[in-house]
C-alpha cells in the first residue's frame, strides 16, 4: 500500500498522484500485451479477448452512476452527470451516440463474432473477480475513489496506441468497426480534467489522498489480472470459443 509522509496540498497531490500511476506503469510488458502489440495474436485470441474484455466494458457505466447515486456534492454530480449520460448513450437526450459497451460490440462483431453471444455471454471468474473490484471503488467504498479510478489521461493514449495496432496488424478488422477506441482516444482528455478537478477539491487528508492513489493502483491491477486470465485461457491453453461466437453471414 502506497503512503503519504503528510497531506500534500492539492497541487503536489494530483502531482504524486500521475507520478505514482507513472511509476506503477514502468514494469515491463504483460505477456498479452506484447503479444497484441507485435500483432501476433491469432483470430481465436482476439476473439476470446473481446468476449472478456465486454464484461469491463458494460460495468464503466454502472460504476459511474455508482458514483452520482453516493457523491451528496451538487456541484460534483452536475459535472459527472454528462459523462455518466455519454456512457450510458447520449441517445438518452436525443444525440446520436450511442452507450459504450455497444461500441465494444461493434469492434467484436468486425472481429466476425455474433453481437448477441458476446451480449449474452458469461466472463470468466478471474475476469468478473477483477472487474467487480473495480466497479466496486465507487458502489461499496466511496464515490471519491469512482473518481480516482476513471478515465484519463494515459487513458486516451492507450486507445490512441490500440487503435493504431489494430490498424497496423489487424488490418482485417474494419476501420469503422473500431468507433470505441477512436471515441475514447478523444473524450478521455476530457474526462481526465474533469478527475483532476474533483480530486484537487475532495481528496483533502492525507487518508483521502492515500485512498486515491491506491484505487488508482488497484485499477493498473485489475487490469493486470484480466490480462492474466486471458492470456492463460487463450494463449497458454488455447481455448476456442464455441461456434455460436461466429458472426452470421
């Protein structure tokens, strides 16, 4: 667990803060992402890690409501509301975008697997373990530690990366299947201000900050720990998905 000498003002917060997350990023490559990024995964990789990666994806909007339902700070919800309408589907207030995790669906249907099977379908344990942890920082602990683990930054630049690897090796996957990452590569500045500027205000103890800085860590866990279950389930065992994952022609 990360610890503080003493309350830091809210400038060397958000300051120790991304160095922490900086710092916690230095450790090498996992397995999977390596493979991802070099371009070597298989069709039946992918695929398997798109049906996954879906449970994450459809929790962000419930962990973002988590934190408008527990946050009593007015001027704290009426900032957050729009990000929890734009993930949940800005279609809710007659714009056209649509909630995120159908964007998700779109990239496994380019990946050729059926919309409704990855809707439908059951993480694996290991997966919905880690992701629950995660949804949980705002649901079960405090609507603060939603926060800290949000969107941000280094956030945006992922997708920006991600979006490129697929360009690069995964030609086969259309362009204008990989909406999701080419929204989040944009949105997620923003939403890393709009954290910033609510964990300047509110993470005012040392116990606070502390608390933030670990979910934060937590979260780079979380992450590490799906990449786990689905390089071992995937790769080193090489489980297929069965043939209902096939989109219909």
């Amino acid at each position: 667990m990360f610890t503080l000498p003493q309350k830091l003002n809210p400038d060397d917060f958000i300051k120790t803060f991304f160095e922490v997350n900086r710092q916690d990023h230095q450790r090498p490559a996992h397995p999977w992402e390596e493979l991802f990024r070099n371009g070597r995964c298989t069709k039946d990789q992918l695929q398997g890690w798109g049906k996954e990666r879906y449970y994450f994806t459809k929790q962000v909007p419930v962990k973002e409501y988590s934190i408008l339902y527990n946050c009593p700070h007015t001027d704290v919800r009426r900032l957050w509301l729009p990000k929890a309408i734009e993930e949940e589907g800005e279609d809710l207030i007659g714009k056209s975008g649509k909630p995120h995790p159908e964007y998700w669906l779109d990239v496994c249907v380019g990946m050729s697997m059926d919309r409704e099977f990855v809707k439908n379908s059951e993480p694996h344990y290991g997966v919905k373990f880690a992701v629950d942890a995660f949804a949980n920082a705002a649901f079960k602990t405090s609507w603060l530690l939603g926060v800290a683990v949000s969107e941000g930054d280094d956030t945006a630049k992922a997708m920006s990366r991600d979006l490129e690897v697929f360009r690069k090796h995964y030609s086969w996957v259309p362009d204008d299947a990989l909406t999701f990452y080419k929204l989040h590569a944009e949105v997620d500045q923003e939403h890393g201000l709009l954290r910033k500027e609510i964990l300047k205000k509110y993470a005012d103890t040392k116990e606070l900050q502390e608390a933030c800085i670990n979910a934060q860590l937590m979260k780079n866990s979380m992450r590490w720990v799906m990449a786990d279950v689905i390089y071992m389930e995937y790769v080193v065992r090489a489980v297929k998905l069965n043939g209902s994952a096939a989109a219909a022609a």
